[in-house]
C-alpha cells in the first residue's frame, strides 16, 4: 500500500504539485510504535496468505496430524494390550514368573524420580506454554483452521 505526501517548498522542482510515493509496509517495519503495538513477529503468515487459504493450510495440516495421531494410538494401544496379554498368558502357563513385589517397588521408586523430575521442569513447561499461546494468538486462523482439521481426523 502506497500513499503520497506532498514534498515541503524547498522541494518543489516547479510551481506544479508533485508527490514523493510513500511505502506503508515498509515504513511500518522500520518505526518501533508498530512493533510495540503489534509485536515484533505481527502476522507474517497474515501478510501472505488470504484469511480462506490459511483456514485450509490449517484444516489440511491439522486433519494429517489427527488421522497420524489416530493410526499411531490404535498401533500403540495394540501394542501394548498384546504385549500385557502375552505376559499374563506366559505367567499363567508357567513359562515366566513375575515377582510382582520387586515390580511395586520398582514402580514406586519410578513414580518418586518422576515427581522431582516433574517439579524441576516446571519452569519449562510454563515458558513453553506462554510461547505456544503467543504463537495460537499470532496465528489464530490457521491455529483454529488445524483445531478442525485435527478433529476431523481423528473422526475418520
């Protein structure tokens, strides 16, 4: 977007009007009150692309993440279920013995790191989620455009 500005006296070549062609986009970056007002990193997906074509950028994205998501748990929910039965058919047949008092206490200690781990982490996670919000409010056609395309994935 362009705009014209009359030059001062001292500019004018004649007595005719003429006019210096003014930037926007590029006067908007250079001066900081933008940046203030709308951050640093303000839209550069907005800049590019129509608000319909990121909704479908998202909705694509989003529905491959949802239907991958959908494949992965069912092999991993298989996966693991199989793994439990096998176990338990070995156990009963006599082919394994589980001392399951040792696999308690291994569980509790595991359960104690893990909760030390968990309270050390905080801080990172906080900072994470702050940059993932910032990130949802930048790009709220497309994150909203991914939301549906996720759930609809995971429907099919």
């Amino acid at each position: 977007m362009a705009a014209r500005r009359p030059r001062s006296a001292s500019e004018h070549d004649s007595d005719d009007d003429s006019y210096e062609v003014l930037d926007l986009t590029e006067y908007a970056r250079r001066h900081h009150w933008w940046n203030r007002l709308f951050g640093r990193n303000s839209g550069p997906i907005v800049e590019k692309y129509s608000v319909a074509t990121q909704i479908v950028m998202g909705g694509v994205t989003g529905w491959c993440a949802g239907f991958l998501f959908q494949k992965v748990g069912k092999l991993a929910a298989t996966a693991v279920g199989g793994g439990f039965l096998l176990l338990q058919i070995a156990s009963h047949s006599g082919y394994v013995q589980v001392d399951w008092k040792r696999v308690e206490k291994d569980v509790n200690k595991a359960k104690k790191q893990l909760k030390k781990r968990a309270n050390k982490a905080a801080p990172e996670i906080n900072t994470l989620i702050e940059e993932s919000t910032e990130f949802i409010k930048q790009n709220i056609v497309v994150s909203s455009g991914f939301v549906g395309g996720f759930l609809l994935g995971l429907a099919s």
